[in-house]
C-alpha cells in the first residue's frame, strides 16, 4: 500500500513545472537579488493577489533592475504534498 501512495506522489511530483518569470527593467544589475520574499498562495491562488512596492526596496524606480518571480522544485513539492491547497512562491528583486 506504502509503495502504491510512494509511487503515485513521485509521478505527481515528476510532472510539477518549475517556472522562472523574470522582468529585467534595466541592462546592468546585480549578480545578487537585493531582496527576496516568499507569498503563499491558497487553492492555486485563485482570485487572490500580492502586492510589493518594488522601488523602496531599491531606492528609487530608477535603481530597479529587475524582478524574477519562481516557482521551483521545492514549491512544487510542499503544492503536492498539500494536494494543490497551499502554493508558496518565490519574488526577487535586483537593484541596479
């Protein structure tokens, strides 16, 4: 039974996309993310938003470089552990 349930999550997790959606605002940025939050989204998110105010974390709208928004490996897995209910995503903001 243990290998039934341990078979059907790995195939549900092997199908999970990992995604990266980056705005680049600017030409030169930071190697690094000058910052970096994680937002929880319920049920897929549907109808809900999440709001950051980019240009205070950089300074200035003109010091914004870019945004990234991921949904990685790790995402995927806790989104099927928790049967779709909770789905946490990554946001990264680079300064120029």
């Amino acid at each position: 039974m243990w290998l039934r349930v341990l078979s059907v999550c790995l195939l549900v997790m092997s199908v999970q996309a990992c995604a990266t959606q980056r705005f680049n605002l600017q030409s030169n940025v930071d190697a690094e993310p000058s910052y970096h939050t994680s937002d929880g989204f319920f049920v897929g998110g549907i109808g809900q938003t999440k709001k950051r105010f980019v240009p205070r974390v950089c300074g200035g709208v003109r010091n914004v470089g870019a945004v990234e928004y991921k949904s990685g490996a790790f995402n995927s897995i806790i989104n099927v552990m928790s049967a779709g209910l909770y789905a946490p995503r990554d946001y990264l903001v680079y300064c120029k």
